[in-house]
C-alpha cells in the first residue's frame, strides 16, 4: 500500500471547527463524521436520478429492461412492485437476502447475458458479519450490508472472500421509517467509497446505492466531493432502479470509474506491475513499466487531490522516474506549468513528461447540480526524476546540511523564476539521487502550491500548505481575516518552515526528553491560535537549548540551526513591527521592503551551511571515515506501509 501523504491545503483544525458546528451527527460513527467533516461544503444534490457514464445507455437500452422485467419472476408487471422485497420489513437486516436476489437476478439476465466475460465477474456477498479491512488502522474494519464483489483487471482478490480491493460498490439498507437524512446517507456511504478509492488506487470516481424496502438513491462519489439525486421509488419506477444496479455493477471498468490507462498484470488474483500510458502533449504515447504494483504515496481523503504517485522506468533507458497523478482545483495553477518554469533548476525536481494538459475533469462524471458550483477538478499526469528518502530521516551530519542548503539553495532559485514554494514540509524536502553534485544534493518537491512570486493577492495569503509547518504568519492567515487581507506572504514564510523541518530532524518531535519548546510546536498544530503562541514563545527566546539534539548531529548542525534560529528571531522581530503599522500603504511598504531583501537573505542564510560544510570537509579529508551505510543516501523507499488516515477534513 501507499505512504500516506497529508493534503496541504485547507487546515484540519480549519474543517475541524466547522465539523463541530454542524448540525444533526446523532446516528453517525467516528468514521462516518469524519467523512462528513470532509466533505462539509462539497456535498450537491441533483435533479437528475443518474449521472454522466452511469444510465449505460448506448449498450443496454430501455427496451432491454423492460423486456427483463417482463421475463423476471422477481418483479410483477399488475401490481408493480418487486415481489419479495417486503412491504414492512421489521428491521433493515430482513432486507440483505432480498435486495441481493433482486441486484443478482439483473446482473444474471441483463449483464452476464449481454456482456459475459469468464476473466471478468460481478457477484453479492452480504457483509453485516464481514470484517472488511481497512487502511485507517490494522484494528478498523467495515461492515456494510451488501457489496458487489468482483473480478477483472483492476481488482485483487484480497485475504479473505471479500475486500475493498475487489469491491464494486457498497449497498446501505435501512427502513423507510428509519431512513436517514440525505446528508447521514452520503456520509455513511462515504466511508465505504473512501475505502474503495483508497484500496483501488486507479479509482477516479465511486457510487454506491442507498436503499430502503421503498426507494433507491445513488450516491456519486469524486476528489471534489459528492452527489446525490432524488429518492426513486424502486416498485413505481423500476426502470431507474435497475439502471441504479447496472450502474454500480457494470462490466465496463471505465463506466465504474477506473482510469483504465493504468494495467496491471496478474498471478493468482494477485496484481503485478504492469504498465502506465502517458500521452504527451505531441499526441505520443509511452508505455512506463511500473517497478511496484501500489502507488509509493497518496493521499487517503475524499476531498483532496487524489495524489498517487507511482514508481515507474524509462521503457529505454531504465532510468528510475516517478509518475505523479493530482486533481487540482478550480483556480489554481497546474503543476506541470510551475515544473516548466523550474526545468533546470538545481536543487527542484525535474519534469521528463506529462499528459497533454489537463487530460479528466470530475465535472464530466457529475449531473447538473439544483445550485450552480464550483466543486470540480482537472487531473494532473506528470513523469518526473526520482530522488531520495526525506531529508529529515538522515542522520549524517554533513548529507543533511549538504541537503538542507542545496533545497534552500532551490527556493532560491524558484524565487528566481518568478515562484513562492508555500508548501514547505518533511515531505517535500528530498535527498538527490547518489552521486550527485553540489547543487541537487537536496531537492524541492511538490509544487502544486507554487504561486507567483510577484503576484500581490488575498490567494497568496492563504493558510495553504502544511499545519505542522506553517509560520507563525502563515498561521495567522488562517483565523485572522484582517491580518490576511493586509499581509504579504513571502521567502521568509518557506524559510521559516525550513527551520521547522531541521527542529524535527535534529531533536525529533515525539523524542522523550526533548525541550520544552520543541514539544509545544508538535503538541498544538491541530489549533492555529495555540500553534502562533508556541511560535512566538520559540522566537522570544535568546538562544536553543541543543543538548537534546540527536547525536548524529554535532558541534557544526547545532550551530547552523543556532544561527538560523537567530536570523528568523530577528526577521519575527521586525514582522511584528511591520505589523503594527496602521497606515495601509506603509504597512505594505514594509512587506515588500522585505521580499526586496530576498537575495541577501538567502546568502546569509547559505553562508551559514556553507561555513559548517566547508569545516566538515576539512575534517573528513583530514580524517577520512567509513560512511555510515546506514544513510539513506539513495533513491530507494523505505518499505511501503500501510495507508494511515490524514486528519479529518484535510484537503
């Protein structure tokens, strides 16, 4: 399975405080009020009882239906109801054997019939007693009603008869007198397609049915978030329902909701890597041989970018690349743009190919909302170089500092070119490849977050990026909308959370014994206003306390982060001052006094590395040392674990 990587955009604490406002979580486990918090605000409700790619017209047609329900001995034409599903069933669990019958007998005489394939099956299981893994932790499971178990090329037969990573869809059952609200029905549901989305990795979008003994809705599930139609009374309007089953259970991966220009090989009903097709922008397709059959990374929530990165070679050449697919949202820049602009540059990882523009939008698998929105997004394909493990995980001395200048050395350069990284974290600081020389020891990942760097608006003040390293002004943006509307985000800001990714590589978050301040950054960045206190308790003080930093790092690390610690104290000092001007155009004056400073920053900055560098240097060519073989020093993955649940509502 994937590493799991935390979206950087909107805040957990941010969803987090309007998850507690909701209204109406009665009924609703953690799982499923963590989806709902998720999807708070990307919820549509349509007009339409089917979406795009799911009425299946063009192959199954409404004549066929109709001639299957005169056929069928499971629905009756006079009375028009479906003849065993119970008028009163007692409890929803009276609905399981029935609902099934009913969904096996469609697939039996409609798609088996028309599109019978002996590598490709669709079959119901019910699941109430099932524990079905997830990849929220080795301890949760999910136990919906009823799922469509299947085979074909995007499915893996999991360790027990039924799993998400062989799951067509999820059915939920209650009782008309017992049903739930739309909202409690999309959240619910919603565990089981962000369960599907996650365990098959080339999932664009879900659907799944809600049923009662009455009524039917499907639900449609994407990276921007969700629909739902109106209720269809299943006895009254037969031919929707069936249409509901065929499209939750079609034949047609595509029509499921797969990007079926990811193939896999198979052994066993076991997946193998296979191959990833890329069409670049002069109409030429390359076929990339996967290294590994699960993505490297991901993301693990609904609403995000979908990130899934793939670990692939060149077809000729065999180099090591990586495959990066995103959704990105309305607005903003594609990545593939930001990586153009940086083609080059040493220190920022480089783009070899990528899908001609923007090659999937979400608006096309959705129905007309009942309210005009903006909830959609464009997928991203991009080829990029492989690099290393995170700079934060070495622990020799002069490969950190070596990697730590040459990224910063990065920002630098991407300033150069006219962009503001914003999204500084552990994760997008990588080591280079070995062998490497100065300049790409360290590298700059991630910029789909990039922004112009000369571009003044409230977007570039946005409390984007990562909450655990985010500055204390970035912070602000967050909950201070004056604040926001007056600041100007700028290098200080990713430096600043340069210095917070070398606090964690140098004491260790969650290390025992680790300074006070040290702890108090990692125990409050699930609450802005907590985490800005923190930062400006570390930045009032005169000096660090090193004698807990990790013995890995000796005298020249700890002076380095000692005089980087003092150059920020300065830059905090001087951010509040500006901060308390009161006259607009001054205010914004001295901002921008500071981004004109840029480059005499980043020397200073540098200057410190490279002193410390050439000291370690002197020493090692002086005293030559075995290297610790332990380093990760190359561009190989630690093993894969499995998906962890970012916070709540991250996107």
């Amino acid at each position: 399975m994937s590493v799991p990587v935390a979206e950087p955009s909107l805040p957990p604490f941010i969803l987090a405080s309007i998850g507690r406002n909701l209204d109406d979580f009665s009924g609703l486990d953690d799982e499923a009020f963590a989806v709902r918090q998720n999807l708070y605000g990307s919820i549509e409700e349509t007009k339409e009882p089917l979406f795009p790619r799911s009425d299946t017209h063009s192959c199954i047609g409404d004549g066929e239906i109709c001639r299957y329900l005169q056929e069928t001995a499971l629905y009756d034409i006079e009375t028009r109801r479906w003849v065993q599903i119970p008028v009163k069933p007692p409890d929803a669990c009276a609905l399981d054997q029935v609902v099934r019958n009913t969904i096996e007998d469609v697939i039996s005489l409609i798609l088996e019939k028309k599109n019978g394939s002996k590598r490709v099956s669709r079959s119901v299981v019910e699941c109430r007693t099932k524990r079905l893994a997830t990849c929220s932790s080795e301890s949760e499971y999910a136990s919906p009603p009823l799922a469509i178990c299947a085979t074909g090329p995007s499915f893996e037969v999991p360790t027990n008869e039924c799993g998400f990573t062989n799951i067509a869809t999820c059915i939920e059952l209650d009782v008309q007198a017992a049903m739930r609200s739309p909202e409690d029905q999309v959240a619910q549901l919603g565990v089981y397609a962000k369960q599907i989305m996650m365990q098959q990795p080339n999932r664009e979008f879900a659907r799944c049915l809600y049923m009662t003994e009455n009524s039917a809705r499907l639900l449609h599930y994407d990276y921007a978030g969700a629909q739902h139609g109106p209720l269809v009374d299943i006895h009254q309007d037969p031919v929707t329902f069936v249409r509901y089953i065929i499209a939750v259970s079609t034949f047609d991966e595509a029509e499921l909701g797969f990007d079926t220009s990811i193939v896999w090989k198979h052994k066993d009903g076991k997946k193998l890597p296979g191959f990833i097709s890329v069409v670049n922008e002069n109409d030429v397709c390359t076929r990339y041989p996967m290294r590994d059959p699960d993505p490297c990374a991901g993301h693990t929530e609904i609403v995000s970018r979908g990130l899934r990165v793939w670990r692939v070679c060149d077809p000729r050449t065999r180099q090591k690349l990586v495959i990066k697919d995103s959704w990105v949202g309305p607005g903003r820049t594609a990545e593939w743009e930001n990586l153009l602009l940086a083609k080059g540059l040493p220190g920022v990882v480089q783009v070899v190919s990528m899908e001609s523009r923007w090659f999937r939008f979400t608006k096309t698998f959705r129905a007309a909302p009942i309210k005009p929105s903006a909830h959609h997004r464009a997928k991203s394909r991009i080829v990029l170089v492989e690099v290393g493990e995170r700079i934060v995980d070495c622990k020799d001395e002069r490969i950190f500092l070596r990697a730590l200048r040459d990224a910063i050395a990065g920002l630098q350069g991407l300033e150069g070119v006219g962009l503001l990284h914003r999204d500084i974290s552990s994760g997008n600081l990588l080591l280079g490849n070995e062998g490497e020389t100065p300049g790409d020891c360290g590298v700059l990942i991630d910029l789909d977050l990039a922004f112009p760097a000369t571009e003044l608006s409230e977007e570039r003040n946005y409390g984007c990026g990562t909450p655990e390293y985010m500055s204390i002004n970035v912070l602000l943006c967050g909950f201070d909308d004056k604040f926001r509307l007056e600041y100007v985000r700028d290098h200080l800001d990713d430096l600043e959370s340069v210095f917070y990714v070398m606090l964690e590589a140098m004491y260790g978050w969650e290390e025992l014994g680790c300074p006070a301040f040290v702890k108090a950054l990692s125990d409050t960045w699930d609450d802005p206003q907590d985490a800005v206190e923190a930062r400006r308790d570390l930045f009032s003080m005169d000096t660090l306390d090193t004698s807990h930093v990790n013995k890995a790092f000796g005298h020249e690390a700890q002076n380095v982060l000692q005089s980087f610690f003092k150059f920020l104290r300065g830059i905090f000092k001087t951010k509040n001052k500006i901060s308390t001007i009161k006259e607009s155009k001054e205010k914004l004056a001295g901002w921008l006094g500071l981004i004109g400073k840029k480059d005499e920053h980043y020397s200073e900055i540098l200057s410190f590395f490279d002193k410390a560098l050439r000291k370690l240097d002197q020493r090692a060519a002086s005293s030559p040392q075995k290297p610790d073989s332990s380093t990760p020093t190359t561009a190989s993955r630690k093993p894969l674990n499995s998906l962890q649940l970012t916070p709540p509502g991250s996107r």
